[in-house]
C-alpha cells in the first residue's frame, strides 16, 4: 500500500544544503556534470564518466540524486509502499538506448511495512548506446521518483546534460562517483562468492518459498529482496544457518490469490541476496515441492 498524502510537508532547506556541501567538496570541478533540479527534499542531475563522446560507442554515465536528512527513495521493487524511479530517455539526441542498474538498497521496517531503498544520495550508473562517435551527444532524461518519510511525495524532473564529440575539460570526479555506487549493484549470480541454489514453493495453508544459498565466507544476516509477477507480497525471511554459516534455507511467506501464485510458478522469480556489503542476484524457475 503507497502513502500518498495529499500535502507535502514544509521543510527547511538548510541541513540540506550543508548535506550537499558534505557530499560535493567545493574544490571538485564537475565538468561532466548537469545542472541540479531541485524536487521536494531533493536534488536531481546527469553525471557522466568523460567529459566528451571522444569516439566512444558506449558512455558511462549516472542518475545523481540527492535527499535531504530522513527522506528516502526506492529502488526499482520498493516492497510495501513507495514508488520506484522512472527513467525516459526519448528526448536524447544520439543515444540509441540506456541501460539502468540499481546499487544494493537498504532495507527499512516503518509501522509494519518493509520498503527498500536508499537514504542520502544515490547514483543509478547508466551506460548509454551512442548512435554516432563522431558526433556530440545530449543526454535528456524526464525522471521520476518519490520521497518519502511520514509522507510520500512524487516528483518529476527534466535532466539534461551535453557532451561534446571531444575535449570538454576533467570528468574524474564525476567517473569516482559513478563507479562507488556501481559497485554496490548485486553481483550476477555465483559472484561475491555467493550463490542462489534454489527457490522451492510449497503450498500449504501459507504457501512458503523455500529459498537455498551457499557461500565461501560465512553468511552473516542473509536477506532476500523477491521480484515475481503482480498481485504478491513476500514476508519476511526466516532464516537457518547450516553448515558453519556457509549454507543457508530462508523460508517466506507469499501471500496473493490463486491467480497471482500460478504467476508465480509460470514465470521465473529474481532473488536478490544481500549479506552485509556482499550482494548477488539470480533469475531462475522455481520448483514446486512434492
């Protein structure tokens, strides 16, 4: 269920205007960077790798933002309330397609509902096709996302940011930026030194998931983030360590009605296994118990 209060809440922007000057040194030239739009709460823009498209047929670049102490935003399955980011990039000049990836998101429990996203800032590294090398490139992007804290508030941004075909000054501490966060995005499966084994579905009175895992070093908290088809909600994990820490079962709980669990069995479910700092995902089919 999403909170979507009618009224956004006043908030004074000075603790967030110092969070920003923590978050971006005044000695740092962004020369591969846009101009921040300000949202409610929040600051958004492009950043890129390179200054210049430089003969590159692929750019690395980042969705920026920036939310003010106690607000929060979702990543791309939020859980039970709050929106995920969108991202359109029709309006781009040479630039053939984006792909977005979404860094690891924290996991926080409000008035019993679990939500995942991201406190402070975020980058969501982008890398963008580009139709012609030799040409400039312009980046614009309508954005949209939400901020959250006793409230929800949805937010609309137009991003805009230009690269020339060459030159173009210093985008290093645009690239340090984009690559911190890009190395939170979950590892692909059986890297990190975790693995998902398997995901089982029994159907009892609570139809549970029976999700195995295996690691190199000892799991610590284990947590599964579960993206299936609409209509489902997942519980909270509960968790057994075996095997000195380095195997683990985690049952949940699905909930939804019939139509939605033969969703569930028909298409494949994205496990997403958080550890700590270690993170992996896997999208595999999911067996049903005997």
């Amino acid at each position: 269920m999403q909170r979507q209060p009618p009224t956004p809440v006043s908030r004074s922007a000075a603790a967030f205007a110092l969070l920003l000057a923590a978050l971006l040194p005044a000695a740092v030239a962004w020369a591969a960077a846009g101009d921040w739009v300000d949202g409610p709460h929040s600051r958004a823009r492009l950043v890129a790798a390179a200054p210049s498209v430089d003969g590159r047929t692929v750019i690395s670049a980042g969705v920026h933002l920036a939310l003010e102490p106690g607000w929060e935003t979702y990543w791309r399955s939020p859980g039970d309330a709050g929106v995920p980011p969108t991202f359109d990039w029709r309006g781009s000049v040479n630039v053939m397609g984006a792909t977005v990836s979404w860094p690891t998101p924290q996991k926080f429990t409000t008035f019993g509902m679990t939500t995942w996203g991201y406190l402070d800032e975020v980058v969501f590294p982008v890398e963008l096709a580009v139709a012609d090398p030799a040409q400039p490139v312009r980046i614009d992007l309508a954005l949209t996302y939400a901020v959250c804290m006793n409230i929800c508030i949805p937010v609309s941004a137009t991003l805009t940011l230009d690269l020339p075909a060459a030159g173009g000054g210093s985008g290093e501490a645009a690239a340090a930026l984009i690559e911190r966060f890009r190395a939170r995005v979950p590892a692909p499966a059986t890297f990190a030194g975790m693995s998902v084994e398997r995901a089982t579905l029994t159907n009892g009175a609570v139809p549970t998931l029976e999700i195995l895992v295996r690691a190199n070093e000892p799991l610590r908290e284990p947590d599964v983030i579960l993206e299936s088809g609409p209509g489902l909600s997942f519980g909270p994990p509960s968790v057994r360590l075996v095997a000195g820490g380095r195997r683990a079962i985690l049952l949940v709980a699905v909930t939804g009605d019939e139509v939605a669990r033969a969703g569930l069995v028909a298409n494949p479910l994205t496990v997403t296994l958080v550890d700590g700092e270690r993170a992996i995902e896997r999208t595999l089919d999911i067996d049903i118990a005997d």
